[in-house]
C-alpha cells in the first residue's frame, strides 16, 4: 500500500467511525430537509462539497501530510460539542440537533487535517467549510429570519407599487391598494429560493471570482435581490390580479410562479457575476518607474 493509500485508508476509518456514531442526525437532518422547504438546501451541501473538493484531488495527492497536533484537536473539539448536546437538557429538541451536527462535520473536517494535513486543508477550505451548512438552524432562528423577509418584501412591493404611480398604503405586512388589500404572509417570503438562491451565489462566487472581496460582495448582494424578488413577485401578481384576472391572486401563478421570479434573480446574480469578472480581467495600470521619478 502507498503513503497515500495509507492516509486515504485512515481518513475513510475516522469517517466510518464518525458515521457509526452519528448517523441518526444525519438522518434526521435529510428526513428535515425533504419534507420542510426552509431546510431543502441542506440537500445540495454534501454533493457540492465532495464535488469540489474531488475536482481538487490531483492537486491534493502532492500535498498530503499527517498533522496529528490539529487533527486531533478538532476530533476532541467535536467529542466535546457532542458531549454538550446531551449534557445540556435546556437545549430544545432543534437546538440538540444543530449541536450534534456541528459536531459531527467538525469531526469530518478534524479527520481531513489529522489525515492529509494543514496543506492539503488549505487547498480544499471553501468545500470543507461549505460542510457547516449541513448544520440546520434553530427553528426559532429561522422565524426570525422569515420575519425579516417578510418585512423586506412588503417593503419592496410598496416602492415598486409607488414607483408605478400606484396609491399604496402600507401596515406592518399588510399592503392596500386600490381594489385589494393583502397580506405577506410566511409564505411569500420566499425562504426556500432565498436560501436556494444564497447556496447558488455561493458556489458560483467560489469558482467564478478569485479575489475576496468580490466573492463577498457578490454573495452580499444576493441577500436583497432575494428580498427584491420576492417582492417583484407580490408586485406581479397583485396587479395581474387586479387588473388581468383575479385569477391570478389564488391560481397557479401565485402557488408555483416562484420558479420565474427565481430565474430573473438568478439572472441579476450572473450579471453582477459577470461585472466583477471584468473587474479582475483588467490590467493594472503601471505607475512610474522609481528612475523615472528621480529624475522628473
């Protein structure tokens, strides 16, 4: 056996090991994930990350190194968390969850530094830290978010309803216009394809962009479009309704069009993707050589 079949044989064994013991809150967040949309995200983190890190694997084979030092720290670091969610009963039953899975991707990530090492590590960082978006948040976490989603929407559709010349009146989530009044619900807050939309700018940032601060910019500005396409779509659908079909205030449009708001948002990102791209490809401009200044 080689020295790299050695190092990918041990890190294999921690993984098996990791998965004997927790395994019941993987499953326990893939049963979350398929039957509520707030968690459906999590689906597409595991595959992204194995993906990325596999497009990596033949930069990765020069790099492997045994680190036991942090290794082995960020295993004990995960037997600690783990050991935290069953010795604290205040923990809800979501709250335990969210701790047992950052657990469990810690010892993942403890496994890959302790078997291939701090090089190797750095290389793969962003798909190894993309794990922690297996961890699903608290649900009351969540509320809060959906809250601020909701808020953000309506906000949105009162300026475009101003923009349009349209009277609007405007109470906490409610919205009056002429002929309707209508309320944003949870529902028309859009978590799913917010969250969808985040996961998307995420990865796209990551292969797309090299310098950091673009890739933080654009992934920060993912979080209003979302709110502004969210808010397009009440838009849209209040004024088909009251001025097309009232129809479209209750039909199909209102229950599965969100796939359309989505792809111009997902359009919006590729555009800004796209200008920052330029931003990179353009040379520097060159500054005076130090002679040329001395003698000026």
């Amino acid at each position: 056996m080689t020295k790299l079949a050695q190092h990918e044989a041990a890190f294999v064994a921690l993984w098996v090991v990791s998965l004997v013991v927790g395994w019941r809150s993987l499953a326990e967040v893939f049963s979350l994930s398929s039957r509520n949309d707030e968690y459906t995200y999590v689906l597409l983190v595991l595959p992204i990350s194995a993906a990325l890190i596999f497009l990596d694997r033949r930069a990765l084979r020069a790099l492997v190194t045994l680190n036991v030092r942090a290794g082995s720290a960020l295993l004990v670091a995960a037997v600690l968390i783990a050991c935290t969610s069953f010795g604290w009963p205040v923990l809800s039953g979501d709250a335990q969850l969210s701790v047992r899975m950052l657990a469990l991707v810690l010892s993942w990530i403890g496994a890959f530094e302790l078997c291939f090492g701090s090089r190797a590590a750095r290389l793969v960082l962003f798909p190894l830290c993309f794990l922690f978006g297996l961890v699903p948040p608290p649900q009351h976490f969540l509320v809060a978010i959906v809250a601020l989603l909701q808020q953000g929407s309506a906000w949105t559709a009162h300026l475009l309803f101003a923009a349009f010349g349209i009277p609007v009146a405007q109470d906490d989530v409610m919205l009056t216009i002429p002929g309707l009044t209508l309320q944003v619900a949870q529902e028309c807050s859009s978590i799913r394809s917010s969250l969808m939309l985040l996961v998307t700018t995420i990865v796209l940032a990551y292969l797309l962009l090299r310098s950091s601060w673009r890739r933080t910019l654009l992934i920060a500005l993912a979080v209003p479009l979302s709110v502004a396409k969210n808010g397009l779509r009440i838009f849209t659908i209040a004024m088909l309704g009251t001025r097309v079909d009232s129809g479209y205030l209750t039909g199909r449009f209102h229950h599965q069009g969100g796939i359309v708001f989505f792809a111009i948002a997902l359009f919006g990102i590729f555009a800004l993707l796209w200008i920052l791209q330029r931003g990179e490809d353009l040379p520097l401009e060159p500054g005076p050589s130090p002679a040329k200044s001395i003698a000026t």
